[in-house]
C-alpha cells in the first residue's frame, strides 16, 4: 500500500535553502553525504542548467555529491561555487589525485521580474544553503522558491505567487520524493479536485484555457518562466533508470501546469538514487510522477504574497 510520508521517514540526503527576502531570490540544495547516482530529463525549450550531460546514460558514472535549484536565471549559477567550496573543505568529491572534485548539477529559473533584479544567488548563498542542510518543513516561499511565480501568460501584471514544494511517498520500504520550484507560464491545476488553484486571472475570474492558448496563438513568449524538480528514492536504481524516472515524471507537471513544457520553459527533472531497494522500474516511475504532482500544487499553495503578487492564499 502506498502513503504519505514525512520527510524523517527518508534517509540519505539532505537539503537546505537561503536567500534575500529584499532582493526576493534564493536557492535550494539537496546534498548526498554518501554520493548519490543521478539521471535528469530535459523538457523545457529554454533550460538554465549545469552538468547536465554528464547525468546522461552514455557518460562516465560518477556520484553526485549536491544538485542547486536556483533563482538569478544564468547568474545564479554563481551560487554552485559556494556549494562546491562546501564539499571541497570536507573532502568530497572525485579525487582526481590529491585534489576533490565535487560533482554538483544545477538548475536556474528565471525571477530577475519580481524584487531586485541586481540581487542575485551567488558563492555565499550557496554555502550558506548547503550549510542549512538538514530536513526542513518549510514550503511556499522559502529558497529558490522565493522569486518564483506563475500565471504569466497574460503578462506579469496578472501572474500570481508560485513557490517550492515537496511530497514524498512510501511503499514496502521504497520511499519515494518529489521536491519541486514552480515558476510557471501557465496556470496551475490541482488535478484531484479538477479545480484552479493559482495564474493568470481576467476580472478576478481565472483565464480559461482558450484565453490562454489565444495568447500563445497571438505573439511570441520570451522566457520568463521554468519549473524544476528534484526526485529522490532509495530504489536501487541505474543511471538509464533514473534518467527513464525522471522523463515520467513529467507527467506530474502535465497534470498541473496548463500549458507546460513550452519554448520559453525550462522545466528540467532530476532523479537521484540513494540506496539499494530491489523494486520494479515501473512503480518508482509512477511514484515518481505523483509526488511531482503533489509538489506542484502544494508549492503553490504555500506561498505567500510578496512584492505585489497575491498568493493561492489570498483568493
């Protein structure tokens, strides 16, 4: 039977978040003490990402020791040299013959439209949210969640607050989670009560989908946007798996974001194995794809209104 879990109910990573409340940006790590395999999925045609290929099922099979989800679109890159200096002191890493080389692939959404745009995640955020690793309850608008927001395909001026959320599942001793930033152009679903739960509005009524592929019809979308996870199970899993885990599990985004996976998306999943369960492919894929769902619409739902941005909340 599967059920929703808390997070004390996992073991094998952490993760950790900070950020500027003035500037409205921050990032999230997740950090694998004991190396982690890892695979990703790539759907968005317009992805903010670092170490991606080497997640790819024909490279070279190396442990991850850390992946960064953050804000500051390309310059919030800056941040993973905080996380690699982290790991470096306390020598994890490839060692490379006297020297480690952590292995750490990032993601980026693009928040440079809400707060201050010359605030961006640099070296210090990032050490200080590897730092704050442990199992935090917090969701909504809390590290790379902080700048994120949604609804923005008739203009920033009818978007609302996204943020970062998480659900995570067990089965037999097979835990499965999935933790998610949603910084979406399309408008947020919440698929069990078929009902809206947060985007783009016209007179205080939610944009119905036609509106919104109107406007897709009628001009072209810079990138403003981007949606991305992280999954992590203790499934005994191979690179190909993992990089197989991820690509279903975008169904969860296609379940709750309308539309998704657009050219000005970003939307990238990562997958990571931290353990040794002997367990079907199939069911962690499935899993895999609901607690992404779930992570989506409890992001949104935790956030709260900042700079101007009303919040799931406040309807």
């Amino acid at each position: 039977m599967v059920k929703d879990v808390c997070l004390d109910e996992t073991d094998g990573f952490r993760f950790g978040h900070a950020g500027s409340t003035s500037g409205v940006t921050g990032c999230t790590v997740f950090l694998f003490p004991d190396g982690a395999r890892g695979g990703v999925s790539v759907r968005g045609g317009s992805p903010g990402t670092k170490g991606t290929s080497l997640l790819k099922p024909t490279k070279s099979d190396y442990d991850v020791n850390a992946v960064v989800l953050t804000g500051g679109s390309g310059y919030g890159l800056g941040s993973v040299s905080g996380v690699m200096d982290y790991l470096e002191e306390r020598g994890l890493g490839l060692d490379v013959g006297g020297v480690v080389v952590p292995i750490v692939p990032a993601a980026v959404i693009m928040d440079l439209g809400i707060g201050d745009p010359d605030v961006r995640p640099d070296k210090g955020m990032g050490f200080q949210a590897v730092e704050n690793a442990g199992l935090p309850r917090d969701m909504g608008c809390v590290g790379v969640g902080l700048g994120a927001t949604v609804g923005k395909l008739l203009g920033m001026e009818r978007a609302m607050k996204g943020g970062f959320g998480y659900h995570v599942v067990m089965r037999d001793g097979l835990f499965v989670g999935g933790f998610t930033v949603v910084n979406s152009a399309g408008n947020i679903i919440d698929p069990e009560k078929n009902s809206f739960v947060a985007g783009a509005q016209v007179d205080g009524e939610p944009a119905d989908d036609e509106r919104l592929v109107d406007m897709v019809a009628k001009r072209r979308l810079l990138g403003g946007n981007t949606t991305n996870s992280v999954v992590v199970t203790n499934a005994g899993l191979s690179r190909r798996g993992l990089c197989r885990v991820s690509s279903v599990a975008h169904d969860g985004y296609a379940r709750t974001i309308r539309p998704s996976h657009m050219l000005p998306d970003g939307d990238t999943i990562f997958s990571f194995s931290v353990g040794s369960e002997d367990v079907e492919l199939d069911l962690v894929s499935i899993l895999a794809a609901r607690c992404i769902e779930r992570s989506v619409v409890k992001a949104v739902d935790e956030a709260s209104s900042i700079d101007g941005f009303i919040s799931a909340g406040d309807l």
